[in-house]
C-alpha cells in the first residue's frame, strides 16, 4: 500500500543520502576588501570532510566575511572584492565554468537571525529551499524530502501534524531549525552557520549542538560563535581570527579544538579562550 512504498522510498532517500560523502573545503590565500577597505589578508584554512570547524574570534575580524566568501555570496555586495582560491573537493568555486547556482546546491548556509519565510507554512519553507537552488521535485519527492529534512533537523515528530501552519508561528528555535532544514533540503555537501544560536536559549541550543553533531556524519560543518563551551562541545577543528590596530583580520592560530583551548601556542589565543579579550 501507499504507507509500504513511502517507507520504501524514505529508506531510498535515507541510503542514499548517507552514501553520498561529505566534501572537503579549502580556503587558500584569501584576501577580501569592501571598497579600499582590506577586512581579510591572506586567509588559507582546510576544512576537512565530515568534521565540524569552528571559526572563533572578536567582533569585527573578518568571520562572517569568510565564511560569506565560502558560499560567493560575498560577492553580491557591490564593492566587495576578493581574491584567493575556495576548493570543494578539487573544484574552485569561483573557476569561470563554476555558476552561482552550483554553489547554492552545494553549500548550505544558516543565519544568526532564524529567517524562515513567516507566511509561508512549514512544508513550503522545506521545499522552498529546493526552488531557492532552482531544483524542481515532484509532489511525492516533496512528501519524502520534507519528512527527511525534517526528522534530519530534529522536527519530525514535533512537526508533522502541523505541516501546513506557518513557520512564522514556531518557537525561536523551532524556526532556526527549521532553516537547517530549509538549507538540508538540496542535500548541500557543506553548512556554513553563523551563530545559529546566538539569538537562542540554551536548551534550544543544545539541541541544535546535537543535530549538528548527527549532521557532521552527512555534511562538513563550518560554524562561527562566540560561545567557547560550544566551540568546544561541537567542533574538532579550531580557527582563531583578529584584526589588531590597523591589521586585517586573518587567522592567527588553527588546528585541533582540544589543543587550541588545552595549550594555545600565541597568548593572544590563550587569551581569548579563556575570555580575556
Ligand atoms: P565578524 O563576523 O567577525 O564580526 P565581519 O565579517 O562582519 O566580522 O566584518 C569584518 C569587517 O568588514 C568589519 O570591519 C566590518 O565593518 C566590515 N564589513 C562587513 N560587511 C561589510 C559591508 N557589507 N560593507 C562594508 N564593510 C563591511
Ligand atoms: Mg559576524
């Protein structure tokens, strides 16, 4: 019957999701300006496939810019400039045969402010995030993608008798995951999240600390927050960014989170871990 060739087609949906493997992304030589402004010099950072990389550091260093420049929407700010190489796998994101729209299926991204679109109901803020990427889907496929999406962002069994209510009408950290499953929807190889849960309480943190750790399994996390404990909790690899006295952001010192805020190599590091700063 219909509800047999659903499970069917969810398990389908499920296998191979899992058999796709998460990618690697690398940022080689970055520098980035806004008009003459340089806000980034020279920013090289591996990002390994299937790992969670946290990008700390003050306000104002240079973050969000990069992790803007990971998905070329750094580029739609009319006097951004850029310079640099992003890999995914082996491929350049900003080579001339790669488009924007490759880039949008590819590379997920999750906001500070949960932005679920407040009039449009559940089910569509999922399937929107396929439109959004220019993919189409037929009514079935949307029924298993947003039950996948869903249950993927820990919201399945919260959700599903209420598909067609607004997102607008969720929780601050139902909407929030709602957008992790808003950007899972075109099984994206990587999601970049700028403080998602800086706008959140801790229990609806916590639970999207656990969802990004199930995640990692599928899709390569990049996450940039201010919270240390989380850095800690979700992430295996760290990037320390500053800018100082007249000094583009850049990276001061990155690798290993256990190391980076067991035994920093610079003070500044040292430092800042320990909320000195
Ligand atoms: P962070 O996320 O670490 O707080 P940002 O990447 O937002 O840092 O900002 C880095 C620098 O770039 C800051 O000096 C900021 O004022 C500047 N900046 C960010 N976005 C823009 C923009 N759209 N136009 C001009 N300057 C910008
Ligand atoms: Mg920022």
């Amino acid at each position: 019957g219909a509800s047999a060739t659903r499970e069917r087609l969810a398990q389908a949906e499920a296998l191979t999701a899992a058999l796709v493997p998460p990618s690697r992304l690398e940022a080689r030589s970055i520098s980035a300006w806004f008009g003459d402004h340089l806000v980034l010099q020279d920013v090289s950072l591996q990002m390994p496939a299937g790992q969670i990389t946290a990008l700390i550091g003050p306000s104002g260093c240079g973050k969000s810019t990069f992790l803007r420049i990971l998905n070329r929407m750094h580029e739609l700010v009319p006097s951004a400039a850029l310079a640099g190489e992003v890999l995914l796998d082996a491929d350049d994101i900003y080579d001339a045969g790669h488009r924007l729209v490759d880039a949008r299926k590819k590379i997920g991204m999750v906001f500070q402010k949960p932005n679920p679109f407040p009039a449009m109901s559940i089910y569509d803020n999922v399937v929107a995030g396929l439109k959004l990427a220019g993919v189409g889907a037929t009514r079935s496929e949307k029924d298993i993608l947003v039950e996948s999406c869903l249950t993927k962002a820990g919201l399945w069994n919260e959700l599903k008798d209420r598909l067609r209510s607004p997102g607008g009408g969720l929780s601050g950290g139902q909407q929030q995951r709602l957008c992790i499953a808003r950007s899972l929807a075109v099984k994206p190889r990587i999601l970049l999240m700028d403080e998602p849960c800086s706008a959140l309480d801790p229990t609806s943190t916590r639970v999207i600390e656990e969802t990004m750790l199930e995640l990692a399994q599928e899709v390569t996390i990049v996450i940039v927050t201010h919270n240390m404990q989380q850095a800690q909790r979700v992430s295996q690899q760290c990037a320390f960014f500053l800018a100082s006295q007249g000094q583009p952001g850049h990276i001061v010192e990155h690798g290993d989170t256990e190391a980076m805020f067991g035994d920093p190599i610079d003070p500044r590091t040292h430092d800042y871990v320990n909320g000195r700063f």
